[in-house]
C-alpha cells in the first residue's frame, strides 16, 4: 500500500466507510416473450433486463443463473446426489441411484444462451453450468441502469426436482427457475451458488411475461393476468384468442417480486376466493377424487392468511396462488407449485401453510437461502407450527404449539449427526443434518428467544422485524439488532451458541432441601449452553408460583411472560456451573416444582428438570 493509498484508507475509515455501509438493493426489471413448443417440450425465449446497481460499487461483470443445465447425467447435482448417497436427499434417487443420472438424452434440462447484448452490443459471457458470467462492456457505474437483451432456447427436464415435464400426478409442464435469471449483488457479493438441489435467491423484480403456447392449455402462475378475456379458464366471457399456430398468448405482470413461476396443463380447473383484508386466491389444480381436499382447505388458507397478517403483518401483493405442480412444494413469487393429490386435509392444509409462509420469509422478508436457510426455513416452520395449532387444535391439551419440533430435536442430538446452522445449505454432509440445522433448530431458535425474552416481546420484535425489512434482504444481524433493542438484552451470547455451534441445553435440579417453611433448591447447569431459568412451584392448594432467574450475559431480565406474574431471582453467571436458591415454601405445602413449566426451554435432557413432591 503506498503512501496516498494509506492516507485514503485513514479517510474512509474515519469517515465510516470500512463499516457495512448504507443499504441498498438491486434492481431488474424483466420484459419477456416466451414461445412454447408443448408437444416438444422446449420453447424459445427472448427477454429485456433492465438493471439497476444501487450499490456503491462499479460491476465490471453481472451473473446469471441457468438453473435447467442441472438437469442432465453428469451435472453437479447429479455428482453431489451420487456422493451422498444414502445421506442425501432420498427425493433425488431411486432405489439408491441418482435420478438424474437417468434422465434421457432427450429429455436433459437446457438452458442455451444464443446472445446478450448490453446496450446493443455483444458481450462476452462464460457458461459453468448453472452459472453464466458475463463481462460487461460498460461497467456498471452506482446508481445508474443497464440494459440487457438476451435470446435463447430451452429444454424443459424431465421432472426431478421441482420444475419440469409430465410429473407424476399428470401436470403437462412445471415451469419453476425456467428462465436465465440476473444473480444477485448485495454486501456479500455475487450470489453465484451452483444449482444443486436447494434454495434460491435473487434481487427484486418487476415482470412482464407473455407466454405463447397451445391454446388449450391454461396457465396458473404468481403474478396478475392482464388478459383474462382471451384465454382458457379464468373467465366465463372468454373468447380464446388464437393466432394461426393455434396458440394463445397469456400476459402476466408482477410487481417488485424475487422470481416468476408458472405452470401449464389442459386439465387444469381455476378457483378463486379472497381473504377478507387479504389477498386474492387462487387455486390452479386438476380437480378430481385425488385432489378433493382443496375444495374443503378454503376457509383454512383464509384464516391462515388472517393471522399472519394479524402476527407478523400484512400480505403485499394483490393475489397468491397455489398451484398443482406435481412435486413437493417450493415458494416462488406470489405462488406456490405443490403436490395436490392424496393426503389428509391437514396434510394439504400443512404443505399450504408452510408454501404460503414462505411469501412473508422467504418472498417479503427476502433473505439469501443459500447462506442463511434456517432464516427462511426456520421462521417459516415457527409459523407452521403456531398457525398449524390454532387450525387444527390438537385433542389433548399440550403446553406449547412447538412440543413435536422440540422432541425430534432431542431425539435428533442423541444420533451425533448435526451440524451447524451457519453452514451454507448445500453443503451438510448429511440430509437429516441440513434439515434439522435449517428448519428444526430455526424455528427453536425463536422459541427459545420467546423463553428467553417473553413472547408478547418477542412478537413486538417479529413486527418490527417485518416492518422494517419488508421488501428487503435482511440478515440475521439485522434480526439480531432489532431483537436486541426492544427486548433490551443482549443476546449475542444465544446468536452464536444456536447457529454456530451444536452445544446443547441441559439443567437439571439437582438438590433440595426442606427446611421447616422453606425449600432450599440447588440447580445444575449440565450442559454447554447457558440460559436464563425459569423455575415454577406448584402448591397443594393448586396455585402456581413463577420464578425467574436471569442469565448474567442478557444484562436484564424479562419483564412479561405467559406465565403472568413471577418473582426475579438473582442473576447466574453463565461460568458458574450450580445455583441456590431458597424459597418459602416447606414440604408439606409443595406439590410439584422445577424448571420450565412452558416446556419451551429446549433441554436436551428434560427428564431431570420436575421433581414432584410425595
Ligand atoms: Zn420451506
């Protein structure tokens, strides 16, 4: 570094700039024209970006994703499903053998980019299989837009994962991460993750998309159809309006969204129904026996999207649908392709609470997937199950809404198989341990925050969370600061211990004493993780007494809970292994007493933590 160079270096950092400095986001907005062969399964593509850095930095090169290339013998995601073997996603093979190792030459995913131009020059680009770089001719100054055009063909693949052609339940064409979209740029860089089975991110968009294809197929897409009129199924005054290749052109627009999906058969029925201060529904599935339980999930998505909108805040876009895509199900904008045959009722209510969770973390809270999972997944299973709850209670009374997540958790920490939830999501060694690190342990991760904050708190920070990030790419520091400043705890402690590591929770009671109106009790912390206790009496005479002892490294303590009213023991510093406490109840009047009456507290080993009194 020469000596001006130092000099600048002391400026900015006085100046600030060696912090993250102010946000902003990209922006892209698509303008397509898609012409679809149905009988041959490819279509041609042609499509103007419109792209604008807000970032305070000049790009020489942009990156796309060509996420069908993965679909071939060979590719990374085949490479990656082979080596796992037994401990990848059992979704990706058949009897132990990769799926997509056979999938036929002809029905291989493609993506072939015939040209990109910025401003009506060439560029030069570079294909490593999902990911295309492209150099730019004119770098991308901050704060100022580009143009791209671009022109290619695609095959669609046979159905593996998500997208695809002639699924198992008989949808003609599944049209998810279809088309080469701009990768995105924020403070941590390029998000250039090779497509190997997981998760997508990507900046904010407005789309145009008009899609040629056949005319008596109808599509069910996330975004607002412009021309209901001249196409099959949405509308009784429709007049098809074909050209002379029989075709019929769909005009879809959507604002300010991360990715545009859709999905075509000729079976297809379209149902519509509003939530009441919400969104629009739509249901796009072929109705027979197999799939008759859509009908009757209706006033269940209703109330679900009531009480997200009552619990974290207000849906965005004008309409949502859930449309039959024949495998699993996976979020997109203002959509959802999902499984629509067999299950119970809860069951399809289930995959739709989760999908539609997803459009409030995942689409509106648009956090990167690849590097954060459990952001996305994790917060989006806390809803699950909250919401899950309420729809359908269960028969016996249980403590929590979360009681099933915390016990698969247990079980999963005796098999010595996790990871980390800070790992990148596609590279666990092992299946189970992604999922457990991504959607189990992040959706504890706000059910200890409950415990350890209150959850009328922790609800307070789940709205300014969303407020506040709404339309944006938040990250876990983001969530962290926010949670930190209106529970007024520290809570970095809790952070690090949860994502980053595996250490685990583990008190116990280990001693008491009776004294003649008193009980002297001794705690023990057995485990890794430090956590403030709570500890509850229950009486003879049925009265229910709630203690709190504070953890030294939260700096407060918490000042409401589920529990009403408790008394505030001394703080526990976290070195310090056992705690005693005294309190003025003898044995006689003590029926039960222990840690953690809400069971929300996930100790590893809860067996130790109740001791009733004979
Ligand atoms: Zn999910």
């Amino acid at each position: 570094m020469n000596k001006s160079l130092v000099l600048l270096f002391f400026l900015m950092a006085a100046l600030g700039f060696a912090q993250q400095g102010p946000y902003y986001q990209q922006f892209a907005k698509y303008k397509m024209d898609i012409d679809v062969d149905a009988a041959g399964f490819t279509y041609n593509g042609k499509q103007t970006i419109t792209y604008t850095n807000n970032s305070p930095d000049e790009l020489k090169v942009v990156y796309f994703h060509l996420y069908w290339n993965a679909f071939k013998p060979g590719s990374m995601m085949d490479q990656r499903v082979a080596s796992q073997g037994k401990n990848g996603d059992s979704r990706l093979q058949r009897n132990g053998i990769s799926t997509l190792s056979t999938i036929p030459k002809d029905q291989e995913g493609a993506q072939n980019i015939h040209w990109i131009k910025q401003n009506d020059k060439d560029l030069k680009f570079e294909i490593q299989e999902t990911i295309m770089k492209v150099e730019l001719n004119t770098p991308l100054q901050p704060n100022t837009s580009t143009t791209f055009t671009m022109e290619w063909d695609a095959v669609i693949p046979e159905q593996i994962r998500r997208a695809g052609r002639n699924n198992r339940e008989g949808i003609d064409m599944t049209m998810t991460q279809w088309y080469p979209k701009i990768a995105e740029y924020d403070y941590d860089g390029w998000a250039t993750f090779d497509y190997i089975g997981r998760e997508f991110h990507a900046p904010f968009a407005d789309f145009e998309v008009n899609i040629k294809i056949d005319k008596d197929y109808i599509i069910g897409a996330g975004g607002t159809l412009m021309n209901e009129n001249e196409v099959r199924g949405y509308s009784r005054n429709a007049v098809v309006k074909a050209d002379d290749q029989n075709k019929a052109t769909w005009r879809w627009t959507a604002k300010n969204i991360l990715d545009f999906a859709w999905a075509a058969d000729r079976d297809y029925t379209v149902e519509t129904f509003t939530v009441p201060d919400g969104p629009k529904i739509y249901y796009v599935y072929q109705k027979s026996e197999k799939t008759s339980h859509w009908e009757t999930s209706k006033p269940y998505v209703t109330k679900f999207f009531q009480l997200m909108n009552t619990d974290l805040g207000r849906y965005i876009y004008p309409s949502y649908a859930f449309v039959q895509g024949g495998d699993g199900g996976m979020e997109y904008g203002m959509a959802t392709m999902m499984l629509g045959e067999g299950r119970t009722l809860e069951g399809l209510v289930g995959l739709m609470v989760h999908e539609g969770g997803h459009s409030y973390n995942q689409q509106i809270l648009a956090t990167n997937e690849s590097m954060r999972p459990w952001l996305d997944e994790g917060f989006t299973s806390y809803y699950d199950s909250k919401i899950m709850h309420q729809l359908f209670p269960p028969e016996q009374p249980v403590p929590n809404p979360f009681m099933s997540s915390l016990q698969s958790y247990r079980n999963f920490t005796k098999r010595g198989l996790e990871e980390p939830a800070v790992w990148l999501g596609d590279h666990h060694d092992h299946g189970t341990a992604y999922s457990f690190a991504t959607y189990v342990k992040g959706e504890l991760y706000l059910v200890q925050l409950g415990y350890i904050m209150g959850e009328e708190t922790l609800s307070l920070v789940m709205k300014e969370f969303y407020n506040q990030w709404k339309l944006k790419h938040p990250t876990d520091r983001d969530f962290l600061h926010i949670a930190q400043k209106i529970s007024g705890m520290d809570l970095k402690w809790f952070h690090h211990y949860w994502i980053n590591t595996t250490k685990t929770i583990d008190y116990a009671v280990k001693h008491v004493e009776h004294g003649e109106n008193t009980t002297t009790i001794t705690l023990q912390n057995k485990g890794d993780v430090p956590m403030p206790v709570d500890f509850s009496v229950l009486t003879r005479d049925k009265k229910l007494v709630h203690y709190q002892i504070p953890l030294n490294m939260t700096r407060t303590w918490k000042s409401e809970d589920i529990y009403g009213s408790f008394k505030t023991l001394a703080y526990w510093p976290w070195t310090q292994k056992e705690y005693t406490f005294t309190i003025p109840y003898g044995k006689d009047e003590i029926s039960a007493m222990g840690i953690d009456f809400s069971q929300r507290l996930a100790d590893v080993d809860p067996e130790d933590n109740i001791l009733e009194i004979k």
